[in-house]
C-alpha cells in the first residue's frame, strides 16, 4: 500500500488543524496531541527521523541531541521540496532550506546557537517540510537519556534533560515513540519503565526495535519474541526498523536505496520475516504513527476545545480586570483624568455638605465638645471653698476636720443674714454627702474620722475604733477657720489692681485677667476635638481616594491625585490652629451685647436675696412687725459691712453670667470655624490642588501619568497574546469543524469610618495655640 492510498480526505485536515492551533502557541494553555521519539543516546532516534522526512539529522555518539526538534511534515501532490528551520519561539528567526543537506547544517547552527556554550537548552528548533516524498506527520524528537555526566558537560544536564524528558512524556496527549536498540537487553530499557510510569495502561506507548543487524548471532529469536508481543508486551505493540549503518553511509547509500535494502533485508531474514510485514519497515511504522495521531486527536477535541473555552473565558475576565489600555493621546489622558478627578471632588463635597459623613460625625462630636467645655467653669459659687469645723464628741474631745462647703449647709440665724458663710457659720453635714471619711484632729491629735448616718437623722462618728452617736441637736457644728474661698481669690486681685479708681468702681482690667485664665481652660478640649476632625478628615479622604483610585491602574495618576488631597488637608490642618488662636483672642477680650447675660447678672443678686430672706424666715413661728424690721436691718447692715467682699461678690457675679454667654458663644464659634473654615475649605483646597497637580498639566505631563506600572503592563501584554492566541484557535475550531466546535463566547462583566483619637495630636495641636 503507497502512502498515497494511507490518507483520506479527513487525515490532512486535522493534522493540519493541530499544526495550526501549535503555531500559534496554544500548547501554553493546553496539551496538543504529540509524537514524542524518545530513547537512550545513541539509540537511532535520529536515523529514524530521518528515514521518516529524508532529512540527515545530526549523528554521532553522546548527547548529539541538545535540544528538542519538531519536525512538521506535509505530503503534497508535486514534486517540488520546500523546507525552512528556525525557533518555534521567535517567528523571526525562520529561514528557508535550500536542499535536506542545508537543514542538517541549520539544525547544527541553530543548536549551537542557543545552546551558547552550554549542553543543554530548552528552548525547540522547529522544522516545517513539503514534499510528495514525506508523510502527513508531526513528531519531536527529544534529547537523549543522560544518566551521568561526563566531561565538557555541565553539571546539572542529568537533571535537565530529565525535567525536560518529563515534562513531554507525562501529558495524556503525548504519544510515547520509544525507540530501543535491538542488541540490548528488553528488560534493561529505561525508557519503557519512563513510560509505563506516566502511561500504565499502554494506551499511548508504542515500542520501536532498531539496528537488527546487530543482534548477535543466535539472539534474534529473544528479539523477535518482543517484536510479536510475547515478551514486554505494549498496548500498541512495536515495530521493527533498519536504518543505514555507519559503512552504507560512508558509502553514499541514499534514502530511497536504503528502502529497498530495508525491504530485502527483513524478506530475506530467516527469523524477522516470519513477522507482521506490517510491522517491519520505516513505511509501515509511518502508515501506523499517522494513524494513531489522527485517531489521538479526533479523541481530545472535544476535551482541548472545552479546556480552551475555558482558558479563553478566564483571560477574558482577567483582562477586564486589568481594564483597558492607557489612553493613546494626551487629550485623551486628560479627558480621563478630568473624570476621575470629578468623581473624587463629588465624593469629598458630598462628605461635607449638609448631610455628609464628615459633618454628622463633627455633629456627634460636639455635645461631647460643649460638656468639657462646661466642665471648665470656675468655682463661682465656691462650693469648693474649703473650711475647718469644730465639734464636741460625746466623751467632751474637742474635734476638727475639713470638709468643703458643697458637703454643708448653713443654720439660717438672723443676725447672719447677708453674710457669706464664714467663722462663726453654724453648718450641718448634707445628708447626700454621707457617708464620708476623712482627717481630723481630736485634741491635738491627728486621727481618721469615719462619719455616716445613723437611725433617727442622729450621725456616728468614727474614731479609731469607737463609734460616738449624735442626737439631732447635737448635728450642728460651727466653722472655726476658713481654709480657702474662690471670692478671697478674687478679692485679691482687686487689690492688686486697685490704682487710682474709687472702691465701687469695678476693675475691667480684672474682669478681663480673670476671663482670660478660664478662656485658657478651654484649649485642651478645643485641641482634642480639632484633632479628632482632622483624623477623620485624613481617614475619609483616604477611604475616597482608595475608592477612586481602585478602579485607576495608572499608579502616577493615583499618586498625582493623593498628593493632591494631602496636600489640602495638610494646608488646611496647618492653618487651623492660628484661625482657632483667632477665636480665643477674641473670647480674651470680653464683650457681649447678648441680653441674656444682664438677665442672669439681675437673677443671680436676687435669688441670693431671695435665698437669704427665705432662710431667715424659715422658722414657722409668726412674725411681727419689730421682727421683721430687725431682720431686715441686719441684712443690710451685713452685705454693707465689708465692702471688699461685695465687690469681690458682685466682680464674681458678672463673671458668672458672662461665662454662661461666653461659653455658648465659643462652643458655637468653634463649631462653626470647623465647618466653614476647615471642612469646607478642604474642598476649595482639594479643587485647586488637583488643577495644580492633574487637570491642568502639561500635555507631556498629563501622558506621564498614564505610564502604566511595568509588571502591570507585562501582564496586560501577556493576557492580551493569550487571549489573541485562545480567540484564533476558537475560530480555527469554527472554520474547521464547523457549528458543532463553534466559538461559545461567555461575556463576563464585572471600613467603618472612626475617628482617630491620638493624644500626641492633641498635646501638639494645643501647643500651637
């Protein structure tokens, strides 16, 4: 049978189609179906590929082949021979054979070449052959099996040809050409166990027996037991080729001539000839190999074409990922950035307006604000005055200890209406204040003093380890010394300050100095809350910046952007401090036309009054005229008797109502300069900024910022040449095999906001103040 007769009209076309789907690169992404030649060194590799193409591959002893060949062949109708060699990996370097001698001399060339010294390379030299002369057929020969080094080799080449061996024989598609020599032992072959390892049933695996004329004499019936299957049977069986000897090619035997050698020799053979002549011959092995890769690949179509589906939808989606390519020109790149730039500046006005994120969490800042700054008020009405009373315990000890006035109430008497509470002040202990322990001195001894209710209103005072009981007349106690009063404070500072005014004339100058010692109170809670505005700030300008720029994968662009919002809220948060120095300056220096504070000055004197009168009228006997007369005498003649406590009082009582005003004043003030002056500001910062630093660019500068990251840009080139390769060979499954391999396409589309509270923030803010 002529191999004319082998092919049918289907043959061609897939061989052809896998040839194809192979230049195009698509063994990256999946198995293609492949004659694989692989043996020991020296084993005839090379004399059967080129019994098989015609081609004088490289000969010799050692490792003469460095690197793997594919060999790709079309039979035409014509007689005409064209060939060309070159890289399978650099379309580039492919160059046209004149003649078969001229490849062998190009397969030298290109294996030194990339070779470049060393004994081994990975990279496949790639033959293309059309001829009448030549089979349908696409095979690769491997180097061969290396198993020690030796000398000019280098180290490491066992392990490399190894790995490379490997990585061909272990693909389901890889039919295995194992070529074995017929004068060694069957049971010795390495590279049948290689491929019962990754091909145990066999079903891929197909022996071939070369150099029968040199199996020793008496030996060829071992040999034919393995050719008929008997001994170390393959699936697939083996065939048996003899290529010319050494002595025939010195003698210039051709190709065609060996043939006819071939076929008389394994006629006239008294043991090989009882054989299958289907067995024997390179032509017999060429009718069997474009068989089996024709059934090989009808097989894994269905399976190559769902994984390249596959692959395809996953490059897809990678790509999408990866967006599309940066902008060609500069206008282009600035239209871009103008968008992504808008869609920043949207986000950060929205999270200052009316509603946004930033404005409800200073809103929720703020009564927190407003407390602290209430719980700056001076003692105004002295309930942290401090004094020392005296009392008698039951055994006639005298005791005294200290308690501040807010824990004691004094005994209305008339004839202390009108006068602070001072020496001579009966008080009694707050109920609420008890139970209460503290230091006191029991005729001159110091000693602890534990005093709690006791039943029926009386007090238990504890000393040491005794309880003494008090009867409810005996609850009263009597102040023998004043420790320290907020009005002695200020009376002090009238003094100091007297000059030349008349008493009675209130010193502005002391108002003033004491406004500005309680306005100071107030720039650690101004500190905090200035701070924690501007974190949040920072903290949602980088949360918008991060959404922004994560659907940008021009890294300048994003940088150019942040720079451009740092840099506002930098100016902003730098300018802060001194607009708020602005707001206490101005708090230092008291005025107010604010109603509210003479209405509370007026209320203050007469609740005092009122406290007084009420006080002295507390008995419930009846009063008559003379009584009430008396009482109110002594009223009056008490608050004119010491005119440096009324005037420290009434000093005390305008501060009193001007803290109230001035306090609401400054809490709304700073609120409003954190609004105004900082929030908002930050968005005419940031809008400036990024026509500084983006829209407004150079056109070179604006291209710059679209340069896109290198190892970004290398993947986008590699996902793109996947896909390309992928999209071509889905198509060639189309125009090959028609609606039943038709391209399916599958379109893919596509924290909380804190407040950050760093006390060193806050220790520095305050310092700039």
């Amino acid at each position: 049978m002529s191999l004319d007769e082998i092919f049918s009209k289907e043959s061609r076309p897939v061989i052809d189609f896998i040839d194809r789907l192979r230049s195009l690169g698509i063994e990256k992404e999946a198995a293609i179906p492949q004659i694989a030649v692989v043996g020991d060194q020296s084993s005839g590799k090379s004399s059967v590929l080129e019994a098989i193409s015609g081609i004088p591959f490289p000969r010799g002893k050692g490792l003469v082949t460095r690197c793997a060949t594919r060999l790709c062949m079309t039979q035409t109708s014509d007689r005409d021979w064209t060939a060309s060699i070159g890289l399978a990996d650099d379309p580039d370097s492919k160059v046209v054979a004149e003649s078969p001698d001229s490849l062998g001399e190009e397969i030298n060339r290109l294996t030194e070449e990339i070779c470049e010294g060393r004994t081994f390379s990975e990279r496949v030299i790639e033959i293309t052959i059309r001829s009448s002369s030549v089979p349908d057929l696409t095979v690769i020969d491997l180097p061969g099996i290396v198993r020690t080094n030796t000398k000019g080799q280098q180290k490491g080449v066992v392990d490399d040809v190894n790995n490379l061996l490997q990585s061909y024989l272990e693909p389901e598609r890889t039919i295995i050409l194992a070529v074995i020599p017929s004068n060694q032992d069957i049971a010795t072959i390495d590279i049948l166990e290689r491929a019962e390892k990754v091909d145990p049933t066999g079903h891929r695996t197909v022996g071939v027996l070369t150099k029968p004329d040199l199996i020793d004499e008496g030996a060829e019936e071992e040999v034919l037991k393995v050719l008929l299957n008997e001994r170390k049977p393959l699936k697939l069986g083996y065939f048996m080729v003899k290529n010319r000897s050494q002595k025939q090619l010195d003698d210039g035997l051709t190709l065609n001539d060996a043939q006819e050698d071939e076929k008389r020799y394994f006629q006239s053979h008294s043991v090989f000839r009882r054989a299958n002549h289907d067995q024997l011959g390179v032509e017999s092995l060429t009718m069997m190999l474009t068989k089996l890769l024709v059934q090989h690949i009808r097989k894994a179509l269905p399976d190559l074409l769902c994984e390249l589906r596959k692959a395809y939808d996953e490059a897809k989606v990678e790509l999408q990922k990866l967006g599309a390519a940066p902008p060609a020109t500069s206008s282009d790149c600035r239209e871009m950035a103008a968008g992504i730039v808008r869609s920043t500046l949207d986000m950060v006005s929205k999270c200052t307006d009316d509603n946004g994120t930033l404005i409800n969490q200073m809103k929720a800042k703020f009564p927190e604000f407003a407390k602290e700054v209430r719980m700056t008020k001076p003692d105004f009405e002295g309930l942290n005055d401090v004094f020392v009373v005296k009392c008698v315990l039951a055994d006639k000890k005298k005791c005294t200890f200290e308690l501040p006035r807010k824990h004691l109430t004094e005994v209305a008497t008339d004839s202390r209406i009108g006068k602070p509470m001072g020496v001579g002040s009966d008080v009694w202990i707050q109920k609420n204040a008890l139970p209460i322990s503290l230091k006191c001195r029991v005729d001159k001894i110091e000693t602890n003093l534990d005093i709690k209710n006791g039943t029926n209103g009386s007090l238990i005072f504890g000393v040491g380890s005794k309880e003494t009981h008090y009867e409810p007349q005996y609850r009263y106690f009597t102040i023998c010394e004043v420790k320290n009063r907020y009005i002695d404070e200020v009376i002090k500072l009238i003094a100091e300050d007297r000059g030349r005014p008349l008493r009675g004339f209130h010193s502005f100058k002391v108002f003033t100095k004491i406004v500005g010692s309680f306005v100071d109170l107030w720039k650690p809670c101004t500190s905090r809350i200035c701070v924690i505005v501007a974190n949040s700030s920072k903290t949602k300008m980088r949360r918008i910046w991060r959404d922004t720029s994560s659907g940008s994968r021009f890294a300048q662009l994003n940088d150019a952007i942040f720079r451009a919002l740092t840099e506002a809220l930098t100016k902003c948060r730098e300018e802060l401090p001194e607009k708020a120095s602005g707001v206490f300056v101005k708090e230092a220096n008291p005025s107010t036309t604010n109603p509210a504070y003479l209405r509370d000055l007026n209320k203050l004197k007469g609740d005092r009054f009122k406290a007084e009168i009420c006080g002295a009228f507390s008995n419930d006997s009846k009063y008559g005229g003379e009584n009430i007369k008396k009482i109110v005498t002594n009223w009056h003649d008490n608050i004119m008797s010491d005119n440096d406590e009324m005037e420290a009082q009434d000093m005390i009582d305008m501060l009193d109502s001007y803290w109230k005003v001035a306090s609401k004043r400054f809490v709304d003030n700073i609120e409003q300069l954190l609004d105004t002056d900082y929030l908002m500001q930050m968005v005419r910062r940031s809008t400036e900024l990024m026509d500084e630093h983006v829209t407004k660019l150079s056109d070179d500068d604006i291209k710059s910022l679209f340069e896109e990251d290198p190892l970004r840009k290398h993947a986008r080139n590699q996902l793109q040449a996947k896909f390309e390769r992928l999209q071509q060979a889905l198509k060639h499954f189309e125009s090959v095999f028609g609606a039943t391999f038709a391209m399916q396409e599958n379109d893919t589309r596509e924290g909380s906001d804190e407040i950050s509270d760093n006390d060193s923030d806050f220790q520095a803010f305050e310092a700039s103040l």
